[in-house]
C-alpha cells in the first residue's frame, strides 16, 4: 500500500510543477496578445493562471 501512495504523491508533484508552469504559455507572443486583447480572456484565463501558478509554486517550495 506505501506504493501506491509514492505514486499519488508523485503524481501531485507533476500536477503541481504543469500548474506552475502554466504561465510559461503567455511567453508564446500570439496567445498573450489574444488573451490581452481581450478583457474577457485577460479576467477569466490569465489573471486566474497567474493566481493558481502562485498557488502552486508556493506548495512546492513549502512541500506541504
């Protein structure tokens, strides 16, 4: 049973580093200036990314 718990914990890893990373998208210059065209893109794509990367990034620099 320890297995299978290193395997849920690894997978939170990889989950946690794509969501970390999500942000990394907007560096593509077509996609950030579509979403910042846009103020309803911007509010409900970008400024939620950006807060969840946080999120992210916080809980694997803390390993909680």
């Amino acid at each position: 049973m320890k297995r299978h718990s290193l395997n849920l914990r690894g997978s939170r890893t990889a989950v946690m580093g794509l969501l970390a990373a999500l942000p990394l998208a907007l560096l593509w210059p077509a996609l950030r200036h579509t979403v910042e065209a846009r103020m309803l893109l911007h509010m409900l794509l970008e400024f939620p990314a950006l807060f969840v990367a946080g999120w992210a990034m916080q809980r694997m620099l803390l390993r909680v």
